[in-house]
C-alpha cells in the first residue's frame, strides 16, 4: 500500500517566500498518515520563464523541502526554478525524510509559452523507489508525449505529473492522464493548481488519481483541496497478470541524448 497526498492550491505570482509559508500551513492540514506529498509544478513561483526567481541547488527551497520531508516522514515532491552554472532547468525535486534526493529535469518544454528559450532539456528519465513502489515523477507538458512515459515492460507502478495547467487546455488534461493510466498498466496522479497567474491564466485545477484500468480513484475538481488515498499494489500486480498487454508492447530503445 502506498497512502499519496495531493494538495491543489492557487500560487502567489513569483513570491518564493509568501508560496513557502502557504505550502507549509497546507502540508500540517493533512490529518492522516501519508507516504508521498505531491505538490504541483513551480509550486514556488507559479509558472514563468523569468529567470530571476531562479534559485541554486541547496538554497531557501530545496531546504525548505528537506525540512517538510523530515517532519513529515513523507517523501515532498514538486518541480521549481533551479539555476546551475549558467544554465536554468524546470526541476522537480524528490526529497526523502532522510535528507536524500533525486531530481528530474523537464524534458518537454513548453514552445507556445516560451519555455524553451530560458530552460534547457532534461536528459533522463527519473524511476526511483520508495516503500516498495517503483515511481516515475514528470512534469505538466510532458504529459503529451506518450513515448516519454512508456512504461516499459513495467518499469514504474505510479506515474506522477506536476503541473500549472491552464484552464483553457483542462480537456487535454482530463482525456490524457487516464490514457497515460491504461496504455501503462499504472497508477497516474496529476496535481495540477488553480486560480489565476500574474499573466492573467486561469487554472480549473482537476487533480486526479487514477487507477491502472483509467478509472478515477479521487479528483479535485476547481477548488483548493487536498486529496490523500491510499493505492493497492496487489490488485495493480493482480491486474497485470490477468491482463499482460505489456508483454505484447514493441521493441524500444531511448534516445542517446
């Protein structure tokens, strides 16, 4: 079993210190045990291109994450604006209780917004472990491209996507996170945020969970919430069994970045 909590929030536009405190005050609202707290993308900041609010690895952000997992006993998971050298990455962070981590650099970064002009690329993918689950962690546009996410042959049990997706886009959301579900015989969590952005887009939030069959397990519709469930591993491996389309899967190899 894994228990995952999702928390679905508006953002105060590019204000590091004023989305920390907010996130910390939601994280102790959670009145139950949980194994995972998933927060959106560029939870610090909400989605911009603007280089400034960047942040170093092991500043304000990335402690303010070892401090919540520690407390928490709760793997803190969620991407943020991170400067390294002369480059930028749209990075999620997987923060342990115990202070280790592992982190994913968006690999689809967002044309129409202009992303791609300020961040560079991911490179890898990212399938870590944790209380037995294998998880692969990505981030809101990645969400389009299926090869990316290919769960092959069953490499990860739960797939996650932050996100700051617009309202405008919510039936793209809605319609390819349970696709991503049944093509990969998987657990899928989508936290999206809502409310408006300093460019004036609104988010209708709709985060989700949804089980290996494309069934929604919770959602959170448009309003700030949060979501914590647990996930059964057993009836994920039983399911796999007695339907093995991924034994059926093609030949795959990645791209050498």
């Amino acid at each position: 079993m894994l228990t995952l909590t999702l928390i679905q929030s508006s953002l105060h536009w590019e204000n590091v210190p004023a989305n920390l405190a907010m996130w910390e005050e939601k994280i102790w609202r959670i009145d139950q045990s949980t194994d995972l707290i998933i927060l959106p993308e560029m939870f610090n900041t909400g989605f911009t291109t603007n280089a400034a609010v960047a942040e170093p690895m092991n500043l304000h952000t990335f402690k303010w994450m070892k401090q919540q997992a520690q407390q928490t006993g709760a793997v803190v998971t969620g991407s943020y604006l991170v400067r390294e050298r002369e480059k930028y990455y749209n990075r999620l962070v997987w923060m342990r209780p115990d202070g280790s981590y592992e982190t994913y650099d968006k690999r689809h970064l967002f044309r129409l917004a202009g992303e791609h002009l300020t961040f560079s690329a991911g490179t890898r993918r990212l399938v870590t472990e944790w209380k037995g689950w294998r998880i692969c962690p990505l981030v809101c546009y990645d969400l389009r491209f299926p090869v990316w996410s290919r769960n092959a042959p069953t490499d990860y049990d739960l797939l996650i996507y932050v996100a700051n997706w617009p309202g405008a886009r919510r039936h793209a959301w809605k319609t390819l996170l349970p696709a991503r579900a049944i093509e990969n015989l998987a657990y899928v969590a989508g936290v999206n945020r809502v409310g408006s952005d300093g460019k004036n887009l609104g988010y209708s939030g709709d985060s989700a969970v949804y089980d290996y069959q494309g069934e929604v397990l919770s959602d959170g519709a448009g309003t700030e919430t949060l979501l914590t469930l647990t996930l059964d591993q057993e009836a994920l491996v039983a399911f796999r069994s007695s339907f093995p389309a991924h034994l059926d899967a093609d030949a795959f190899e990645w791209p050498t970045p």
